[in-house]
C-alpha cells in the first residue's frame, strides 16, 4: 500500500469522510487512492478560496474536519484566506497540501516554493512528512491536532514520493481531548463581581455560544442584571424563536465604547478581551474602559458552556426564563430596500431549522435585532476578516447538512472574491440561496475612510466603487449553472426568496439596493 | 507631510505610476494620499490575484515597476500565486501589503497574521517599516530591489500607523545596477565546444529571449550547427515575423528527454539547467543526459544578450541570416476546433505587434511553431505554474500598452481562478481580446493522472471535469460587462476574432474545444 491509500484510509477511519479538493500534479497519487478506498466524498471547487471555504462551513456544522486537497505553494496561498477565518473560528479542518517529490526541490523548477512559511500564519498545526512510511501516522496527528481543543487548521505537507512510495498502511485514529473545564475560581469569581454593584457585562464567544451556554448565560443576566453581548462574529450561534435574543458587540468603535463605558465587570465566556478590529488615529484599541474588572470565566480554549451553567447554579439563577419579545410585526414590506426591510422579510421567511451564512458586510450590521423572532436557525459569519467568506463556507455548510436550507446573505464587492463557489453549488445540487446585496460599492471602506479622518477624493472614487461598469449577477450565477433573478423591491425580494427557499438545488437573487 | 504621502511621492519620483490595488481599512490614507499626489494611476482589481497578475503583466511590457496595494495577510495571500509568477519570470514588482497599525498587532483582533511569514517564498525582497519617518527610504529600496537585476517582487509591509504619522518627507531614487556582463571565459568556452565535434544545443531565457539575443543565437546556431531552444515557459519573447523561428523545450518529460539525449554539448544563456516541470515515478528529474557538458554562457541575472553577441563575433558568424519559414498556408481554416487548425487562423489574424498572453495550458503545446510566420508580436506565458495567470497578467500588459492590442488564449480550468480580471478589462476600456478553450475539463490532469502510472476513476472523474454544468463564459463575461460570443467552429472563432480585434475594448469568446 503506497502512502496515498494510508493516507486516505487513516482519515476515513478517523471519520474525516468529505475531501474538498484542487488539486494538480503533484496530488495525484491522492487522487487515484480515492478511487481505491470507499468511503470519501470528493467535492471540487474550481478556485482554491472555495476549498477551504468549503471546509471552514462543513467543519463548524458537522463539528468534526473535511479535507481539503491543494496543490504546491500557490494553490494552498490561493486557499489562505479563508484558512485564516477557520483559523479564527476554530473550525477542525485538516489541510492537506502537496507538492514536489523531495528529491525535486533541490532543481528548483518553476512551482518550487517554501509550502511551510506560507501554511504557518494560518494554520494551528504544521508538518511536513517526509517519507511515505510517515504520512499515516502525520495524518491521524492532523485530525487528532485539528479536533482537540480549541479545533483548528491543521496543515498537513506531502511531498509526491510520500504518495507513491510504499508506506506500512493506515494508521488508527488518536484520542482527541475535550475541552478543559476552567477553573472553579473563576466561576466563584464572577459570582461575587456579580453580587456586587456596578453595571456587568458577559461577553460570549466560542463555545459560550451554544444553545445551552446561551440559555445559562440569559439566566444568569436575569438574575444579576447583568448584560448579554455576543463577539462581533460569530462562527456559529443558534438563534431565532425560542432561544435567547443576544444581540452583539458592535463593528464601530465609537459604538463599542459607548457601550462598554459603564460596565465595570467584563465576564469572558469563551471570547477575547474585547478591541477594536482596526486601529484608528486617535481612537484606541482597546475597547473598555481603564479601571474595568475583567473576569476570564472562560478562555476560547476551554469550555464556556460549563462554566456558564455552573455560574448559573451558582447564583441559584432561576431555571425557568421567558425572553420578552415584542410581538413580530406582521404583512411583508415592500417598496425599495432599507435595512430594516430587509431584516423584516428576513425574519418572516428564514426556514425552520436552516444555516445562515452572513457575509453581508455594511449591509449585515443591523440583521441580528430583526431576526431575534425568525424561526430557529444557525448564523455563522465571517470570523476572521478575510474578505470571501461568504459563498464558499455557505456552500460547506449545505454540504454538511443536506437537509437544512442555506440561506448565503453576500456583500456585492465580497462576493466577487470567490463567486467561482456557486458552480459547487450548481455541481453538486446544494440547497444554499444567495441574496447578493448590490450595493455597487465597497460600502465599507467609503465609511472607513470618514473613519480615519480622510477625505474622498478621485482614488477613493477608483477603488471603492462597482458601478462602472455595474456586476450583473444574474449573468454571473447563470455562467456557473446557477439559476438567477434580479429584485428591486422588497416585495420582489420576498417573492423570490419564498420561491427558491421551496425549489430543489441553489439559486441566486441580487437584490438592488 | 504623513507617511503615506511621502511614500507616494516616493514612488512617482522613482517612475513608479501605476497602482494596481485592492485596499482596506488599513490602507485608507495610501489611498487618501493618492488623492494628494499627482502622477499615479490607480487601477481596481475585484480579487487580489487579479492586482497581482496585473502588475505582473505590466512589469513584464514596461521593464519597470507597478506598485500594488493589498490588505493584511489575507489580501496579500490571495495574491501570492500570481506574485509567485512574476517572481519566476523576474517582472519589477512593488508589493505593497497595508497591515495593522503596530501598537495593534498585541491585541489578536481578527485579520492579525505573520504578514512576513507569507510574503518571503514569493518575494526576492521584504522589508517591514516601522516608523512613518523610515517608509520614504524603504520605499527608494523597495523600487531599486525591484528594478536591480534579474528584477523581482520586491514587498514592503506598512503598518496603518506608519502611514498616518508624521514622516520627513519623500526620497531620491536610487541607482539601480544593470544586468553585470558574464565573463569572457564563459563566452571562451562557449565557442571552443561549438567549435568540437557533438551536437550542441543553446538554450535561452530571461535576458536571452530579447530580440537582439535571439538574432545573436540564432548566428551561432546557423554558423555552428547548434539546436537553439527556449525554457519551455517565456516571460516575454519577441517572436512573429522577422525574427527567428525558435520553437520551446517540450513540458512532457519524455519528449524532453528524446531530444536533449543526443546533446554533448548544453549553453545555458539566461536559462536554468533544463529539469522537468514535476517529477515522475522513474523517470529522472534532470532533462539532460549523463555526460553532457553544461556551460553556463550567462546565469538568469547576467546579461545574456551581450554573451551571446560576444560569442557570435568569437565564432566570427557571419550577421546576414535569414529564417528559411516555409510559405505560410493559404485559406482560412474551417470545421470543429483542432490545435493546429487554431494555430493557423492565429498566425493569419494576430496583429502587427500586438502582444499575446497564453495561459491556454494543454491548449496551448502546439502553438509557438504556426505563429512563427504570424505578424511580429509579443509572447507571455506563466512562467511559475501558478494557475491563474492568464486574464490578470493579459490585463496588466493593456495597461503598459494602451496602443497594442492584446489576445488572451485561455484555458477554461485555469481561467475561472481569477476570472474577476474581465471586470477590470471593462471598467478601464482595455483592448484585450480574451479566447477561452472550452474543453470543460481539467486537461492537463486526465493527461498527468496517466503519466504518473495511476488510472482514471471517480474521484478523478469528479475532479477533472467541468462539464457538470457546464461553465457559460459568455454569461460570465456579460456578468462583468465584457461583450462576448461562443465559437464552435473554426470559421466562426475567425470571424470573432477578427470583428474583436478591430473594435474598441476587451471581447470575450468562448471557443468549444
């Protein structure tokens, strides 16, 4: 058995069962061993981004990695992007790269280049086998390393005579450790800031963000007074009827800090200290005020959920909760968009039980109020910045739950970093609508240049705007086997929206706004 | 005067006048001081690779720098396939990476990476400012990295705060050092083993590929016997009419092999020793046979041209040459796609010295011998097998040369890797005329899949296929305002082609293959 085949049976055995796939040359050796071993599902993506995309929203839904399968050092650097937001969520993702047989590097022909330097930024875990009687072991190493604690990026480097040299077989999977309860301390901690004076604020991230962790940390808000606050992503939060309505920290600095100024204690359950995503002349980084207590009730690597429900028992905090809302406003909108429209249809039609992928930039900030009343659902967003998100980890998702609809809310200007997503879509007949927002403009740098103290000028005017000549969506999806249709309305929205969420296979609305 | 105006100001002074960019928060006030500083051309690319191969392209026509402008890690990421190939074919490249303010980077917020780590394998040249006052003087020596010879992608990474700190204001250019002459051993010991019994072959590249380079080899070829050939990828090679016949060393390695085995004698004038493109189980990574004599004339960074003039005047080889092409043929071809019948309507149609960028991969082996008698014109491959290059690079080249039309012969696999480049061909009304191959597969891997010993299946058949759906190229150029037809017949690509080639702006046609 050469090291290919161990190779592919150790990750099925270790249930890693869907490989999202690009590769080249020197992959395949991988390739033909997946024709020999039942049991994975390949997945092509016609660009790199969509890749690891892919594998960044199959990892968050199934809570266990897909692999991914690159080629040599610019096709993992074209999947980097969004490595690095499931580097930042935390998503198990076993990442596999080939590339040159080792005793080729040495010629330096035009696809040689340094595969470790590009991986380590973006990835937890980094190795680089170097004989075919290693893959099997590094492999079950990867999955073990991308499963445990927190989860992550485990990038796995195999050389193409690692592939086709003979190996001693598969290897079984490695334990995989749970998520360390924190200490008593800190529960005992929160507990006492709590039962003192002075405005509280519990900031949830991670695994403070499950149904359960959520629930214990509404309990413990009603009973101290405290207030709820998710991070500013989310990688994957349920949401909707029947579940707590956590609103987040704002994007906006100023925002932040007018909300953060009176808390005195800052419990962290499974989120970081909040700071500013970006810095700004003037404005500081970090988000709270000087003097405020920060509790580490739980750190991102170990379990909030438990946390959370021990503070909750600590303080005798009261089981039974009901969450006031008010009641959701009835008939659809209609007319031109408006953020809030949008969000009204929204919670009018989002599906019982489906994923939200919202990558929708400026036009997402206000989506997560309105949608406190839609029907149950997951929303995951964009954690870690890298524009091109959106379509790709919306098409994992879908292949993770074939089941659930996907419901993929896309900034224009993001969108185009990785459109090449929606031919997946189309390829393997994936449940995901795409509401593009067509803007026509990166809306938020035109707002982050005000931001900065800058003014607009011939060059902004260049680089931040889409409308010349304007994307045409509807033609875009067509060209990738995805079927389209533009709205204008709210009421068009809601008609095509309605449409596709019951049809069969993806679909695209752009919606002009 | 801040930072960020003192770079720009930096840069036009070193003639550095195009940027080709995508920013972010980080890198608003480079934005906003282009607004201030006249002289510098700001061109939009919707995806990084996009901005990248762009200013690859450029470079290649100009023999002098773009500057780009990308955000953190992840923008710089998605643009490191097409910076790998602009550093194997040595285009000046200023690469401009904006990246969180300094005092930011302790916080971990969200696009933090090791910039650095990501941009060393695919740069000759890295540096980080970290003070407004030292942007001016890295930025003199990024242009001069850049421009001192072979030439490369030289990156500078400006934390946010160094551009919106005050600065001491712009820089000088610096000297930047010509090609150095190889010495006249080398030149010596050329023309003794030309002048010896054995076949000889002369192989070019870099600096050997120029016009004057090709006439000078192509002398000594004639006075001696030698075979001439070039590496089998050209960053940029004056070929058509006029100039001599110089076909490329063959990719497939036993092609390759069968005719570098008769070689006693190997001259390598601007060209690395010849090594196949991957390796292959059992068959030999070194092209050349054991025994060979390799004499290297000039290195990649050496003036080629001026060695291989020293050693037409050594072997006194006498300047009157002419080329001996066969008549051209006569009629234009007609009936389904084949490569030679293609070959032949693109030596009929290209124009005087337009300039063409071939990405068309396995569409593309055939086509250097029938343009030989085609109107004088440019050639540009991608010369680091970083999928991706064609339509960014093809883009970047209508830049340099507003007056030259430019003809893309694009694989339809590698062009959906950074398709969003058409966008930028219709917002800056350039003249490109794009053919796309549509043989909806990934060719080159069915054909790879069989020459490392390995049989196709399904896994491969998922994989190497686009046909499922099939991708509409005409829908996605209209999606970015490109016009465009599809060709399914010889007669009708000529007939396109020769309508697109006389109109105005870029034109898309997708060619069924």
């Amino acid at each position: 058995m050469n090291g290919a085949e161990a190779l592919v049976r150790t990750l099925v055995d270790a249930d890693v069962t869907t490989c999202f796939a690009n590769p080249g040359t020197s992959e395949m050796h991988f390739v033909s061993a997946l024709d020999r071993v039942p049991g994975m599902r390949c997945v092509l993506g016609l660009a790199e981004t969509v890749v690891t995309g892919c594998a960044d929203g199959y990892g968050r839904m199934m809570g266990r990695p897909a692999a991914t399968l690159l080629h040599c050092g610019p096709g993992l650097a074209n999947g980097l992007a969004n490595l690095h937001n499931a580097k930042r969520a935390y998503t198990p993702v076993v990442n596999i790269v080939g590339d040159h047989a080792t005793y080729h590097v040495t010629y330096d022909t035009p696809l040689t280049s340094d595969v470790e330097s590009l991986a380590r930024p973006m990835s937890q875990w980094v190795r680089l086998s170097r004989h075919a009687r290693d893959v099997a072991d590094d492999a079950a190493q990867a999955v073990q390393a991308a499963r445990s604690t927190p989860g992550g990026v485990a990038t796995l480097i195999l050389p193409a005579d690692t592939a086709w040299t003979d190996s001693d077989g598969p290897r079984k999977p490695l334990a995989v450790s749970p998520r360390p309860r924190p200490g008593s301390q800190h529960v005992d901690q929160a507990a006492r800031a709590l039962r003192a004076d002075g405005p509280a604020m519990i900031l949830l991230g991670t695994s403070g963000l499950t149904e359960a962790a959520q629930l214990a940390a509404w309990r413990v808000a009603r009973a101290t007074g405290a207030a709820l606050r998710t991070t500013t992503f989310v990688a994957r939060m349920p949401r909707g009827r029947g579940r707590p309505p956590i609103d987040r920290l704002p994007y906006a600095v100023d925002q932040a800090l007018e909300l953060l100024a009176p808390v005195r204690t800052l419990i962290l359950a499974g989120a970081p200290a909040p700071a500013a995503f970006f810095a700004y002349p003037d404005k500081p980084s970090r988000l709270y005020a000087d003097g405020t207590s920060v509790i580490p009730l739980a750190g991102v690597e170990e379990d909030a959920e438990a946390a959370l429900i021990a503070l909750a028992e600590t303080l005798r905090a009261p089981r039974q909760v009901d969450f006031d809302l008010p009641a959701p406003e009835t008939g659809m909108p209609s007319g031109p968009y408006t953020p809030a429209a949008f969000g009204q249809v929204l919670a009018r039609l989002l599906p019982q039980d489906c994923i939200v992928m919202e990558d929708a930039v400026t036009s997402g900030r206000g989506l997560f109020t309105p949608t406190f009343q839609a029907a149950a659902h997951d929303w995951l967003q964009n954690t870690g910045g890298a524009i091109g998100g959106g379509i790709p980890t919306a098409t994992g998702a879908a292949v993770a739950c074939p089941d659930r609809p996907v419901v993929c809310l896309q900034a224009d200007g993001a969108g185009m970093y990785s459109l090449q997503g929606l031919w997946t879509q189309a390829r393997e007949r994936l449940n995901v609508v795409t509401v593009v927002f067509a803007n026509r403009a990166y809306a938020i740098l035109q707002g982050e240049l005000r931001a900065v103290g800058a003014a607009p000028g011939p060059a902004s005017d260049v680089l931040f705007t889409l409308n010349a000549p304007p994307l045409d969506w509807v033609h875009l999806a067509r060209g990738m086997g995805v079927p389209a249709e533009r709205a204008d309305t709210m009421e068009g929205l809601a008609g095509a929206l309605s449409k596709a969420l019951h049809a069969q296979g993806p679909y695209l609305i752009e919606l002009l706004c």
